[in-house]
C-alpha cells in the first residue's frame, strides 16, 4: 500500500508532532545520521534523523546518495537550521540501492552541459525539478485560461501531408525501404507506394487545421508537439518543441494581441503564486550566475523583478516600420554593433535586433505589427498599402520572438493571388480554401513556443534545459 505523506505537504502544513511515512530519494546522507530526502514533491528537501547507535551497520551502509527509501518517524519542529520540521526515523525500509560510486549525479554542482549527458537522472536535481514543476504550472495554466474563455481544444494531427506553412524544413514520415525505395519512371521515389499514398511529414504547425476548426466553433486552441528540421543550434531552437495555436473566428489583430498579452501574463502570474520555492530557487540560480558575468553585461532585473514586471506593465506595440526607425537610428546601428546592419526596410529581423528592441530601447516586452509581406506566410492579411500583412510577434527579454501570429486573410481571390505568387499549390489547398469559399470570416489567430515560454519563467539560459529531453541536430538520445 503506497500510504505516504508527501514531504510537500509535510513542510507547509502547521501540524508537527505525529507519526507518518515518506518515501524518496537520498541527495545526502551525513555523519551517518541526518538523511536529505528528496521525494519531487518541492524543492526542499526533508531531514530525517537516524538514530544511527541503533541501527545495525549493515543497514546505514546501503543509505546512500540517490537510494530510494520509505521512512517512517515522527514528525517534529527541527532542532537544527534551515528547516521547519524534521523526522525522528524510527523505521527505515530500503526500496532501491544505489551504489554511490557508479551513481552519475553526485551531491555537489554539476554543469548544464554534463547533465544534459545524464538526461535521464538530471530530474533528480534541484534545477531539473523546479523547471520541470514551472512547466508543469504552465501546461495547466494554458489550458485554464483558454477554458475559462470557452475555447474548444482541438487535436491536430501531427502527421500530415501539407508544407502549407512553409516555417521550416520538415521531417518525412515514411515506411518505404530507404536502400531500393520504389521508383517512378523519371526515377523519383514513388510515394503511391508508402503508408499513406502520399509523401507525409511530421507537422511544423497546427494552425491550418485549427482555422478549420475555428470556422465552427468560433475559438479553438491546439497544444501539441511540432517539429522543424532546421539545422539551428542555437540556446532558442529545438527540433521537436510543443506550441499552443489559439485560432478565433471574428477576432482581428488587436483582439489577437489582447488574448496573447492576456495569456502570457496569465501564465506567468499563476507560475509566481503556484511555484514560489522554485522560483526563488530558480532566481538565486540566476543571480549566483549573472556574478560571474562581466558588470556591462548582467542584466538589470533579476528573475522575480523581471517576472513582476511582466505582469504588471502593458506590453509596447508599434509596427514593424517604427521599429526599423528606430534601429536604423540607433547608436547601436551607427556604431556598427550588429551584426546585421538595418539599412533600409523591407530586411528579416534577427533575434540582435529584437533584443535590442526589447532590452535596450523599451526594456518591456514589445508587440511589432503589420510586418513586410515579402517575409511573412502567405495566410496573413494583406493591407491596404499593398506592402504589409497583419502579423504580430510578440518579442521578450533574454528571448526575442515568443508570439508569432497574425489576422488572416479571409478574403478568398486576395488569398488565391497571394498563393500563386508564392508558388503555393492551391489545388491540393483545397480543403483551406473552401474555408473562404463558404462562410468566411474575419478571423486571427497566433503561436506560441511554449518551451520559450518555460525558458522565460525559469531565468534558464538554453532552451535545450526546460524540456526533458531535448530533440536538436545529432541528438535524440533516450
Ligand atoms: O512563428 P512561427 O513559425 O509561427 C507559426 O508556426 C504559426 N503557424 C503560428 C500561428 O499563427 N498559429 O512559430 C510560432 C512560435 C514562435 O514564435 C516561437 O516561440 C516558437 O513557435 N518556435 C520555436 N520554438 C522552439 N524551437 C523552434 N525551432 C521554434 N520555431 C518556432
Ligand atoms: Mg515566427
């Protein structure tokens, strides 16, 4: 019988004095007497106290770090620092060994890189485990806010056969021999023959599908996983990341912006009330790593500031066109210190620019709208200066693009001119198409990259530490 007390709920409660049960793993075991037990359950670990002069030799040996133990004692006000309540064993039941010489993760501080390596044991750490429950406080809090609002969440496959997005290299799905794969007669691979008939890949976005999908339920929302095989490695890309893609019928561009503003605000307040220990962990974390930087280059905020701050302020919007004024401008541009210089309109922002943007010039998360339509998806609402699109990205500290969405065009032969000039097959559209053919609407809708989300909350400098295990070029391990 799994009949325990969490060590969570032992640490927050104003009970002491009783008798129970914890089970968890040993981080530390010192003077063969005071046991750190660590069950996932919070940041903090529990002290049991081990009467070691009765308790046979034999038994204190297997107590070793990252043993699995069951615990049985009284609960009692800690005669010692640095904790509340402390357990008197009086039982104690070895569940799993663990022999401390092979045991990869020893009590002391590993680096990010080396723990990358141990994927698999790297939750037993302080780090791993506080952004494993910021992530966990997220997930919930999207599917809150968006339920609260009476959105539909909706499954978008993650197999599929259209590029319509064009965001990235894909992933072919296939199950045809790889050495003598059937050949058409120009000598291409015959994909008639495959699983579906049909070439497939993992899909880069669920937008399409959930514009479908809004087109009837008015406010839909997906949250899946993606995947993009572009050969980026950077502390911001990842091969296979999760995405949430609200889609709302009726919405414009402001309303677009009003609900991603909402949700991120939402999220990261429920984070501070719901994960305190962990961000202050995390926030110490971060200080302790920022003093290692040269002073010019810490930044000012520390996590919890930065976070507050967040919440409590209105994110700057302006269009992309004030934006490059504002850069071509800048002493930064004019002194030569990007590496990309903005000359003129019409260029891709780099991440150096969005942060500079956001860092530098507002230091506040900024919204740039109504980008050049030159370097934007076909989908997007064009203006009426023949030019721009209704996009919207959002950009934030230490991030850059978090939000990337737009008021799509629902208008059905603007949509059809734009896909021929773009090379986008609108026979095998169809399906998207029809949309705009029958009861089209003004509707919007963004994405956003939730692993960047959780690398905000969590202060955590690479993208590749706030999944568990992270999918980038020549790695797929476990
Ligand atoms: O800007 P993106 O490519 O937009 C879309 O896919 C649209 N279909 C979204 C929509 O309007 N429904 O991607 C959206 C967000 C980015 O802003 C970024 O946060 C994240 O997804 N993202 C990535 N995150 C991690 N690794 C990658 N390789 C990412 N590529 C995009
Ligand atoms: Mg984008």
């Amino acid at each position: 019988m799994n009949k325990r007390t969490k060590i969570a709920a032992i640490i927050s409660s104003e009970k002491a004095n009783y008798e129970t049960t914890v089970k968890g793993w040993v981080r530390t075991f010192r003077n063969n007497q005071f046991i750190a037990l660590n069950d996932g359950s919070t940041n903090n670990n529990l002290q049991c106290v081990v009467d070691f002069q009765n308790t046979e030799e034999a038994l204190l040996k297997r107590i070793t770090t990252g043993a699995a133990l069951s615990l049985t004692g009284e609960i009692i006000p800690s005669q010692g620092k640095g904790q509340k309540y402390e357990m008197k064993v009086s039982s104690i039941e070895i569940l799993g060994d663990s022999d401390a010489e092979k045991y990869p993760l020893q009590p002391k501080k590993h680096s990010l890189e080396f723990l990358r390596e141990i994927a698999h044991l790297r939750f037993r750490t302080n780090t791993f485990g506080a952004v494993n429950r910021v992530r966990n406080t997220l997930a919930y809090a999207i599917h809150e806010y968006f339920q609260q609002k009476g959105f539909v969440y909706l499954h978008t496959p993650v197999i599929t056969a259209s590029d319509a997005e064009g965001a990235g290299q894909m992933f072919s799905v296939s199950v045809l021999d790889k050495i003598n794969p059937p050949k058409n007669e120009d000598g291409s691979i015959n994909f008639k023959e495959d699983f579906f008939g049909r070439a497939t890949n993992l899909t880069v976005s669920g937008q399409l599908e959930a514009e479908l999908g809004a087109m009837a339920l008015s406010e839909v929302y997906t949250f899946g996983p993606t995947f993009r095989a572009e050969n980026s490695n950077t502390t911001r890309h990842l091969a296979e990341f999760w995405m949430i893609e609200p889609e709302v019928a009726f919405n414009d561009l402001h309303d677009n912006m009003d609900l991603a503003e909402g949700l991120l605000k939402f999220c990261i307040q429920q984070a501070l009330t719901k994960n305190a220990d962990d961000l202050e962990f995390l926030n110490q974390r971060l200080s302790e790593e920022e003093n290692q930087k040269p002073t010019a280059e810490r930044s000012e905020l520390g996590l919890l500031q930065r976070l507050n701050f967040c919440v409590e302020n209105d994110f700057v919007r302006l269009t992309y066109t004030e934006a490059i004024d504002i850069l071509k401008d800048s002493n930064h541009n004019k002194k030569k210190k990007f590496q990309y210089l903005i000359e003129g309109w019409g260029v891709d922002l780099q991440s150096e620019h969005e942060r500079y943007l956001v860092e530098k010039h507002f230091k506040k998360p900024v919204i740039l709208t109504d980008y050049p339509k030159d370097i934007k998806a076909f989908y997007m609402r064009q203006n009426e200066d023949g030019k721009t699109v209704r996009a919207m990205d959002i950009l934030f500290p230490g991030i850059g693009e978090i939000v990337g969405g737009s008021q799509r065009e629902e208008r059905l032969e603007l949509l059809e001119k734009r896909m021929d000039e773009m090379h986008i097959p609108k026979e095998e559209m169809y399906w998207y198409l029809d949309t705009r053919r029958f009861g089209t609407c003004p509707h919007a809708g963004f994405g956003l990259g939730f692993e960047r989300l959780v690398l905000f909350v969590t202060g955590m400098g690479n993208i590749r530490d706030v999944i568990p295990f992270p999918r980038f070029p020549k790695s797929a391990e476990f």
